[in-house]
C-alpha cells in the first residue's frame, strides 16, 4: 500500500488470529488526518478488534501498523499508542464514580504542590481543556451526578488530555439521547475541522454514519470490504455490504385498529434495587394488535416496569391488569399462565442458560407439558427434538445442531432462541426488552419482522428498547418514561427523534399528543 501525504494511520496485511478464529483477515487500510471514519459490520465481523490493535491492547498476528509514519513494534501499547497520539474511548466508561469530574480527567497525572494534591490547579487545567475543545463541564461536579452525555464527555476530555490526535470512540451514542447525540456530533466535526484531528468511530447505527462520517470502512467476516466516500453512498448500500445481501428494512405493519385493551397499568409504582422510587404513578395501556414502545434514556424505570408488569418486581401501590384479569404482585408463572411471554433485557442472565443445548432452551416452561412429557416426569425425546429443529429453521437459528450448547452461539443466534421460545407459547401479551441489543444487521431484520409479525397477529405488544431507531420502526405509539413518571404519549409520525428527546429528558411533563 502506498502511503499519502495526509496518511495518519496504516494497515499493511494486518490479520488477527484467536484459537479457532480469524478475527482479522489481511486488512490493509489508511486513515486520513482530519477525518471522520466511520468502521462498520455485523458482530463479530473484526471492527473492534482492529481498532484494539491499533490502541495497542492486542498484537496482531501478522502485517503492520503504522501511525504517523512510524512503525509499531512487538512492544505497542495503550501507554505507546497514547504517546503516539492515539487515545480511545471504549463504550464503557471507566470513570471513578465518587471522584469529581477534575479528579477522573487528570487521574494518575494529578497536579502538586509540594507532595500535595493542588486542587486549584487540577481545576483550572480542566477547565482550559474544557474551553480548548469545546466540551462544557464543570470540573468540581462528581461523576456519579452527572448525565450519561456528560459523563462520556468527561471519558473525552480524558482521552485528549494526552495531547491525541487520534481519537476512537466505540459505540458512543449507545446510551445517548437525540439531543446528546447530537451535540457530541458537534464536538466531533469541531475538533477534526478547527484542530485538524482524525475521529475514528466505530458504529452500527447506519444514519449516523451518513450524518456524521467523510469516509466509511465496512467489515464482514473478518475482513475489508470495501472503503467508500460517504457523499457517494446511502444506508442500503453498507447494509448489503456488512451482511452479504440486501437488507430492506420496510414497513412491515398492516393498516389494522387496535383491539381491546389487554395490559393496563395504573398508577404504578415501585421501588429499585437500592429501595429508592423507581416508577411514579405510571398509568398506561396496550391493546391487541398494536405496538406501545417505551422511548427513556436507561435508568430511568424501564427495567423495574418490566420486572413488575412480568411478576419479578412487587408494586408498592397501583394495579396491572392482563387480559382482563388483575395480576398484580402475582408469580411470573402465574402471570405467563394468565397470557403474558417475556423476552428479558439480558439474555444470558434471565432468557436462557448458556450451559444448556438449544432444545433444552426452547423447551424451557413446557417440560411438563403433555405434548412434550409423561406424566410430568418423563421427556418424549423424539418429539422434543422434531420440535425443536422445525423452530431453529422457522427461527433461522444458525447453529451445527440442536444439541450445541447455546452459549457457543453468536448473540443474535442466542437472542433468535428467546424470541423462538417465547413467540411459540402463542400468548396473547407480548413484553418485549431490547429485542436486538447486542445483535447484528441481519439478525436485527429478521427479529423485526417476527415482532411485526405477531403485532399484525392481534398479539399486544409493550417494547421497551434503548434504540429510538427500532422504536420509531415498530411502535404504533410512544411512551416517553423520566424518572419513573410518564412524560408524553404520541402516535407514531407525530412526533421526531429530535423532539422526543425533551420528553424523555423531562423537557416537558405529562403532555399527550394524538
């Protein structure tokens, strides 16, 4: 590869080999000064990994790496990588919780005055570096206090502390609403067009690519596809690339009017794990065929009405009626008998055993079933696993047997799992958490076809999800959740991504919108 006059990082043949994976597969790529680039690709296809290289956490295990037109050596580092220039923020923080904002930015490089900390002048430095880069906070804050969208700007500020020209952020609008996601898009085209830095960002969300990014790399399966200039390219293309074939993600719904109400809460409220009010009073209901997406930056009560509605959290006060039946503090089983299947927020902690093969998995909750047992005490192998393979393939869950241990398959393979088992009890109520998080392009299409799929069924579906984007796809009415309290309810295309985000802030409180 030739090198340019404005080259500041270099991939020559780079390949990365695990025992019995190749996670990079010869990549050769140059990044420019005073670029954003943008690295995209499903799960697994090597973006993380290459830039984990670059940063210095791993080595590769053949070519070379180049920044600044100096080799890297067998000794490359985050210590060397930062000294070169490069610093990366990771998608999640390591900040100290109970130290300020000065303390976190300015940790193990802390000023002195004498053999004493110098707080004055720990504060005076970051707030220099807070007016050099454009990032407004306030030094003498304690993280623990902060936004997400400020603490990730502290996470910043620590990383360009080091004088870096290179920046890698990871994922960084994971967490983030509109309206901090785009003011952290402001900072970006700030210091790469007044400070002539090189923003490398690693992705999934495609409209941000397009917003955001002059150039995008697009990975599959270990290796480059292909670089394109994002002037001269559109989402459907890099969605083809990243996962071989075209992905069209259409509206799926039928023009149908919603049913009878068939969850409904009223004035709910609740307390977290640490015994502080988590949910306010939330009055709410979904009715059958149609699709109530909860829009919240987390933390904001989402899991504990979750946890209530499915019977894993008791109500301190208020009421929650499925199918017409009250079930209020009610066992999970007993809330599922009563017509209630739950996908969780974490799958291998509460949707499935990773230890367990995949018909164990989906066998879960009809073991004692007559289809599926004797009695209650003796399984009907045969019948388990004609069941069992007719849901892998209805459920395209990539797999090399239905006896393969469902903690050796891809996230999206393990999340098809939950959403296979669940989706077959052919229940009435749908509650459905963060359904693609963690998943890739192509597994997060098909799982939004099989929610459509249900909602046009006549099932009533509550989703609760951190990505706005699957929420505006699916939801045929939004909830906007702060600090446990109900902030707006809007009919889908009545409302934008920029203006939701001042509900889901408390912008505005108790407003309803048809």
């Amino acid at each position: 590869m030739q090198s340019t006059t404005n080259e500041i990082i270099r991939f020559e043949h780079v390949s990365k080999q695990y025992p019995g994976t190749l996670a990079n597969d010869d990549v050769s790529l140059s990044i420019h000064k005073g670029e954003v680039f943008a690295l995209v690709g499903e799960n697994g296809a090597g973006k993380s990994t290459l830039m984990n290289l670059l940063y210095g956490m791993q080595k590769p295990t053949l070519g070379e790496i180049w920044i600044k037109g100096s080799r890297t050596g067998a000794q490359h580092n985050p210590e060397s990588a930062m000294r070169m220039g490069v610093s990366m923020v990771h998608q999640h923080f390591k900040l100290v919780p109970g130290f300020t904002v000065a303390q976190n930015i300015l940790l193990g490089h802390e000023p002195k005055k004498g053999l004493f900390y110098d707080e004055k002048a720990a504060v005076q430095r970051v707030r220099d570096l807070s007016e050099e880069y454009g990032l407004k906070v306030e030094a003498t804050d304690t993280v623990r206090d902060l936004s997400v969208g400020l603490q990730q700007r502290v996470e910043i500020l620590k990383a360009l502390r080091t004088g870096a020209d290179v920046l890698i952020l990871d994922e960084p609008t994971a967490v983030l609403t509109p309206q901090e996601t785009e003011e952290l898009f402001v900072v970006i085209r700030r210091i790469v067009d007044e400070k002539n830095m090189t923003v490398i960002l690693i992705t999934h969300k495609l409209p941000e690519v397009m917003r955001i990014s002059d150039r995008v790399g697009v990975m599959r399966r270990g290796r480059l596809e292909k670089v394109l200039s994002t002037a001269e390219t559109n989402e459907r293309e890099i969605a083809s690339l990243m996962v071989g074939r075209d992905v069209i993600f259409d509206d799926l719904r039928t023009d149908q009017r919603a049913g009878k109400a068939m969850l409904e809460l009223f004035n709910l409220k609740a307390l977290n794990d640490r015994s502080l009010p988590a949910l306010n009073g939330v009055t709410m209901c979904v009715r059958a065929g149609e699709i109530v997406g909860i829009c919240g930056v987390e933390g904001n009560g989402q899991t504990e009405l979750a946890e209530c509605v499915a019977g894993m959290r008791t109500p301190t006060k208020g009421s929650i009626s499925l199918c017409g039946r009250e079930v209020t503090g009610q066992t999970p089983r007993r809330i599922r008998e009563n017509g209630l299947s739950y996908i969780p927020e974490d799958r291998m902690s509460m949707g499935m055993d990773a230890k367990a093969s995949i018909a164990e998995n989906l066998l879960l909750g009809r073991q004692r079933t007559k289809e599926f047992s004797f009695l209650g005490l003796h399984l009907k192998k045969r019948r388990i696993n004609r069941h069992t393979k007719k849901m892998v393939h209805s459920y395209d869950i990539r797999t090399s047997g239905i006896d393969e241990l469902t903690g050796s398959l891809s996230g999206g393979n393990m999340q098809k799992v939950v959403i296979a088992r669940e989706f077959e009890f052919d229940s009435p109520v749908l509650l459905v958490c963060q359904p693609t998080r963690g998943v890739d392009i192509g597994a997060t299409e098909f799982i939004h076809e099989q929610i459509i799929q249900k909602r046009n069924e006549g099932c009533a579906i509550l989703l609760i999800s951190a990505d706005l984007d699957e929420l505006f796809r699916l939801s045929d009415r939004l909830v906007t959740l702060y600090d446990g309290r109900i902030t707006g309810e809007f009919a889908a295309g009545s409302i934008d991504k920029e203006s939701i985000g001042y509900f889901m802030t408390g912008g505005y409180q108790e407003v309803s919108a048809e």
